[in-house]
C-alpha cells in the first residue's frame, strides 16, 4: 500500500486555472456522479461514475462540470463510460464540457456560455457493466439476505413441525391427562411461534443494516483566517476563496 495524491499534475493545475478563471464559483474535483444527479433506481449502474470537476454557486448549485479527457477515453471501455456519463447528465439538464488539455480550461467562461440542446443524446450509450466489483457486490447482499429469510422459514416450520410431533408423542407415552397434554401443547407451539418471530425480526433488522448507504451532505464551512490563506505574504483569489465561508460535500454514515 502507498499514499496517493488526491489529484494527478494535470488534474491540479486544470483545478488552478478552473478557479481562478471562475473566483465567484466553487470548483470541487472528483466527485461522484450520483452526488451531483439524482440517481434513483439507476443508482446501482451510477455510482462507479464520478466527474473531475464540478462548478457550482455559493448556493451548492450546480452550474456546470468539466472532464478532463485522457488516451483512456479513446479506449472502447472509456467511449462506453463516457457515453453513459453523457446521457446522464444531459437528461439532468447538466452542461458536461469536455477538455483534452489544462491549458483549454482557460476558455471556461466562453465554454459556459455556448449554447447546449439538452435533447436525448445521439451519443451512443454501450451496454452497461454486469459484472463490476461493487455490483457484484450488492447483487451478493441481496440473495444473502433472501436466502436468510427463506432458510429462517424453512428452519421455523421444521423446528415447529417437529415440536408438534414431539408433543404428541410424548402425549401419548406418559398417558397424562387431557387437560394436562393441551397445556404443554399450547406452551410448545407458544415457543415455537416466538422462535419464528425472532428469526424474522434478526432477519429484517439485517435486512435493514445492509440496505442503509453512506451518502454526502453539503455542510457549511466557516472560512480560514488571513494568515492561512495568503501565498507568500500575498492576497490572490484562491487566497479569498480560501477565506470565504463555503459549502463542501461531507461524507455522512448511513447510521
């Protein structure tokens, strides 16, 4: 294991250039895809996705997202990628503007300001993948849990069934009264249905501890004084950002 930069050398100096063209926005980098959409039911297929930089307002309003494209996204996989992420965003209503180089962030105002048809794209959109790690993953959560529920039952109506047989076998071996034998098969089958009743409870409470997801909250964060935010003695605009209260995506435990 080895400690990774956040950002790559092409990546920062693309978020520098970003910032100081645009000093009135916020310009996060790398965040998910499902952090900025809201994702529904294609959550599943969205949140390996993320965005290299997203533009929003002192309001946490999203204005706009840039991709810094590589060699990678000339590869099958990353036209399949890229064209999901495409058709996403362009049913979002989300302008999604795309750079091969630092130095073309520079035009970001006049990029911003093109026109875009937020029609259904004519990108085509590949097949999406079935058998990415993360979706392997929850496919395995959900049949665990059936499979829970369904030996839970199986075990619950056995254990019942076989306390039942027990019961009357004992009724019928120690020859006790009428009375008697009803009494300890009220109380058997009592127990049983609890047993039952547990199971099923452990079994939803499980249900419910797999299902909660961590998601990001915008939280408000007070600016940094003066001293912290100036670059070598002096004020620039990353510094006055730095001193502005601002929202930031904060990590929250589903719990």
């Amino acid at each position: 294991m080895q400690k990774k930069k956040a950002l790559s050398s092409r990546e920062l100096e693309t978020e520098k250039i970003l910032q100081a063209a645009l000093p009135e926005y916020t310009i996060r980098a790398n965040m998910r895809l499902v952090d900025v959409i809201h994702a529904g039911r294609q959550y599943i297929y969205m949140r390996g996705y993320h965005l290299d930089f997203v533009i929003s307002d002192k309001n946490a309003n999203t204005i706009a997202a840039v991709e810094l494209d590589d060699s990678t996204h000339d590869t099958e996989d990353g036209k399949r990628r890229d064209a999901n992420k495409s058709r996403w965003m362009t049913e979002a209503k989300i302008q999604l503007i795309r750079i091969r180089t630092p130095e073309e962030a520079h035009n970001i105002r006049t990029l911003i300001k093109q026109p875009i048809a937020f029609s259904e794209s004519s990108e085509r959109v590949y097949a999406f993948e079935k058998k990415t790690s993360r979706t392997s993953r929850t496919e395995k959560t959900i049949q665990a849990f059936f499979i829970k529920v369904i030996f839970g039952t199986i075990v619950g109506a056995i254990t019942i069934w076989g306390l039942n047989s027990v019961a009357q076998n004992t009724i019928k071996n120690i020859g006790k009264t009428a009375t008697d034998t009803q009494k300890q098969i009220a109380e058997i089958q009592a127990n049983a249905r609890l047993r039952a009743q547990q199971e099923t409870s452990q079994a939803e409470a499980s249900r419910r501890i797999d299902t909660i997801q961590p998601h990001y909250e915008q939280r408000m964060v007070k600016g940094k004084p003066v001293r912290e935010c100036q670059d070598n003695g002096a004020i620039t605009n990353a510094s006055v950002l730095c001193m502005k209260d601002h929202y930031e995506a904060v990590l929250v435990s589903g719990n």
